[in-house]
C-alpha cells in the first residue's frame, strides 16, 4: 500500500482520489509517522469482507466423510437393537 506525505497528499489530491476510489487506498504520514488510511467509500472493511470461500481448493472432504470411523461409533453407543 502506498504511503504518501502530508505535502505530496496536499499537492495530489485529486490523484490520490481517484486512486482511492478505484480501490488503491494509501496511507497519509506526516514526517514518516502514519496518520490515516484512504480507501473508497464502497470498500468493505477487513470486519466485512465475505469469507465464504476462503479455503475453497485448499481443502479435500472426503466422499465417506459422512460414515467415517461408524463403526467405532457403533462399538461405542451400540446398535440400538
């Protein structure tokens, strides 16, 4: 992410605003210490962002996933006959 100074963002901000509203935040630092993020309205914050999906190839379910280990199960509760 982009870190301007409090000068540059000044000069440029019409720039820096148009970058941000395409989805390019950046940060605005005064003397090299960060201030403020800039980032499009529409963003969603990090709390908001979907997860659905997230792991999606990363991870294998197995066809028996649903009958794993049942007849340990069976041993341990019986059959119910």
């Amino acid at each position: 992410m982009e870190t301007v100074n409090i000068h540059e963002a000044k000069t440029h901000l019409s720039r820096l605003v148009e970058k941000a509203a395409r989805g390019e935040s950046f940060i605005i630092a005064k003397a090299g210490k960060p201030l403020v993020k800039v980032v499009a309205l529409d963003q969603p914050s990090e709390t908001e962002k979907q997860r659905i999906g997230f792991m999606t190839g990363e991870i294998v379910v197995p066809d028996d996933f649903d009958r794993m280990v049942s007849d340990e199960i069976e041993n341990l509760f019986g059959t119910g006959a």
